[in-house]
C-alpha cells in the first residue's frame, strides 16, 4: 500500500508543478470549442465590403438589441448612437477576444473581457431572446440534466475562461515571450 500511495504523490506532485499545462490546455480547448463560434457569429454581424467593419448588418442589431429592433420595424437607422457603438464594440470584440486568448496576448485581460461578453450574451438570450422563459433551455443546476443551453454549457465557458483569468496563458503563449525577462546577474 505505502508503494501505490508513493506512486501516486510521485505522479500527482509532478502535475501540480506543471504550471504550463493547465493554462495551456484551457486555450487549446478554447481554441477547439468557441474560436470558429465566436468568429462566424461576428462575421453574421458585419455590413458588406470594407466598411462592414464600421456598418453592421441588420442582423447585428437584431441579434444584440431584438426588442429595440422590433420597436423600430427592423429599421436600423431608427436606433441611436448608443445602439451603433454597443453592435460594433461587440462584433469587435467577437473577433478580437477569442484572437486574443487563443494566441496568449494580453490573456487574462481578453479571458475577462470573454466573460464579460458571454454574461452579457446570456442575458441578451435570456431577456431579448426570451430564453427565460424556455425551462429545458436555461436549465437548472443540481438538476441532474447537464446538457442545458444556458445555465450548465454557459457555466463551464465561465470556468474555462476563468483559468486564464487566474493562470495566465501559460509557457506557450505570446504573453511569456514578450514578458521581461529576469536578469541572469541578479
């Protein structure tokens, strides 16, 4: 018994000093699971040609302000300055934060921000979309059914981001090869 015990803090003590894997596996996977996601929803909000990027598409505005939207008869031109900065900081940040963390720049900032956005993605789900009042959608916890859109999936975003909030991006990351470098003479 006291050999499998050995074994088994011989292996485990070993990945807990292993501070690259964990920071690095939560930007893979973020890689693998929501960068295409996040990506296209953005490329669904931009306006035709260059200036797509400053124009976003009725579908944008629809997606982020539905209830303003049907006030205004699906007429974007009808919704203020508020409503056009509010659609392009969150196409923007649709293509800029998953960048941003999955390369390792600036990624506690860019994991903070994805959780910021993904809040306020369920919220605009929740209430703008009427989610709220799908039950098997929003989903419940403790319930015994992992699979909600809402409540469970949108929870396990939150800590997957939240080990970049706390670890950084790791040894493979952009942040670690731009960060200082400790003086070897000290």
């Amino acid at each position: 018994m006291t050999s499998l015990i050995s074994l088994h803090r011989s292996v485990f003590s070993r990945l807990e000093r292993a501070d690259w894997l964990l920071p690095t596996l939560a930007r893979l996977l973020f890689a693998a699971l929501f960068l295409v996601y996040f990506w296209n929803s953005a490329l669904t909000k931009l306006g035709d040609g260059f200036l797509g990027l400053f124009s976003p598409s009725l579908g944008a505005y629809a997606q982020i302000f539905p209830r303003a939207m049907e006030a205004a008869g699906y007429d974007s031109s009808q919704l203020g300055l508020f409503h056009w900065a509010v659609v392009l900081a969150g196409t923007w940040a649709e293509f800029l934060l998953p960048a941003l963390v999955v390369l390792g720049l600036l990624t506690r900032l860019a994991a903070l921000g994805m959780i910021g956005f993904v809040l306020v993605q369920t919220l605009t789900d929740l209430y703008g979309h009427g989610v709220i009042a799908e039950a098997k959608s929003l989903g419940a916890w403790f319930d015994g059914d992992p699979g909600s859109l809402i409540l469970d999936q949108r929870s396990l975003w939150i800590f997957l981001l939240l080990v970049l909030v706390i670890k950084g991006g790791g040894a493979l990351s952009l942040d670690r090869l731009l960060a200082p470098q400790p003086d070897a003479d000290t």
